[in-house]
C-alpha cells in the first residue's frame, strides 16, 4: 500500500513570496490533515479535512495561509505572503475513519521542509 | 490549557542499554495516547496507541505504559540499536465537538551510540 506522498521535499523562497505545498493521501482516506513543526518542537495541527469539509481551522493563520482539498483526495496548502517565522517542516497526514472515532490511526507523509530568508 | 510534557529533552545511550522516556499530560477530556517514532527527515510512525483502559502495550522492544489517574505515561526501549536513534513523540487525543484532536509533545530525542 503506497504512503501518504508530499511535493515538493524542500523548498527556499525569500520573505512575501509565495509557495504551494501538495499532498496525495492513502487511497480512501476520508481524513487529512496539514500540520507545522518547528525545529524542536512536535507538531502542531494547522487544518484538518474530512473528505473535503474543514472539521478543525482554528490553528492556522488565515491572513496568509490558505487549504484546500477538492474532490476529498488531494490536497494543497498554500501560504501567500510567507514570513520568517514560517520556516518549518510541513507534515501532511490521513486517516481512514469515516467518522471521527477514538482509534484512528494518522499516517504521517516524509514533510515538505520550507525556508524563508 | 490541553498540554503534553515530555521528559528529558534529549539522551544518548550505548547500543544494547535499555531506556525510559517519560510523558506527562493534562489534556481533558482524554481519548487515548500514542507514542511516535520520528525519524531525522521523516514523517512520525505510530508505536503503539493506548485508551483510557489499557495501561501496557508493547510492540517489538517497546514497552508503553499508562496510568491515567496521575496522567503519566511511559515508553520503555529494551536493548537499544543503533536504528533506535530518532525523536519519540507522546501525543494525546482530546475527544471535543465529536472528533479527536491531537496535543503532541515536543519530543525526547534519543540518540544510541555503538
């Protein structure tokens, strides 16, 4: 069964550009979620979908980042304009559960690592 | 305020030495805890997962523990390898407005040196 899959693995851009994460979850998946970790930090829940309606936003910095996730498979995380404080890695997950229930198992994606100078 | 403490911040051990990292929590209401294992450059891997009424579960050389009247849970590596060199992270659920939402730690990092 292939993984959870991100794109790209890492990417640079300086200060007020823009940059778009992508994330293709494990085959029938009803659940996906967009996390930020911070070097030395765990990580930190931004959205979470199920299928393709935000269930949880209430983390993530709305002025500049934006998600979305059409027709309940694929994903993009967007952030327009990216600051310093952004650098990170950006973690794309899934689950299988239908409905939310205590024993859903999250499958975590390799992470895309941003740089912001 | 939902936390997820872990302790301590980082270890080394020598290779085939056991080790015991340590989680405590004050997330309400509780669902369940996990431990993850988080490579250098990769996504988190799930250990093991716990509900309020289990207090041990092992796979392989991992041992976790529970004990949710003091909030405390514990993730024990017998006979360490080199491959065992990662982050673990405690994550607990928290079951509010009909779904779970995950608290993660920050970490232990565990390094096993030959």
């Amino acid at each position: 069964e292939a993984g959870v899959a991100q794109s790209p693995r890492y990417k640079i851009i300086e200060k007020r550009q823009s940059v778009a994460f992508w994330c293709n979850p494990i085959s029938g998946h009803a659940t996906l979620y967009w996390y930020q970790q911070i070097l030395g930090q765990g990580p930190k829940l931004l959205i979470q979908f199920q299928n393709n309606g935000v269930v949880d936003d209430s983390q993530l910095p709305k002025d500049r980042f934006s998600a979305e996730r059409l027709k309940g498979v694929d994903s993009t995380l967007k952030i327009q304009p990216a600051k310093l404080e952004d650098s990170a890695v950006y973690l794309c997950a899934s689950s299988l559960a239908q409905v939310p229930d205590s024993y859903n198992e999250q499958f975590f994606g390799p992470g895309t690592r941003l740089t912001v100078l | 305020k939902n936390q997820v403490e872990q302790s301590p911040q980082s270890l080394i051990i020598l290779e085939g030495k056991n080790c015991t990292l340590q989680c405590n929590y004050t997330v309400s209401p509780f669902s369940n805890l996990r431990w993850y294992k988080q490579d250098t450059g990769r996504g988190p891997v799930s250990l093991t997962i716990m509900t309020f009424s289990e207090n041990t579960k092992s796979n392989g050389r991992y041992t976790a523990t529970l004990d949710a009247d003091t909030k405390q849970s514990s993730l024990h590596i017998t006979a360490s390898q080199l491959s065992d060199s990662a982050s673990y992270i405690c994550v607990v659920s928290e079951f509010s407005g009909g779904y779970n939402k995950l608290i993660f730690g920050a970490g232990t990092r565990l390094a096993v040196h030959p």
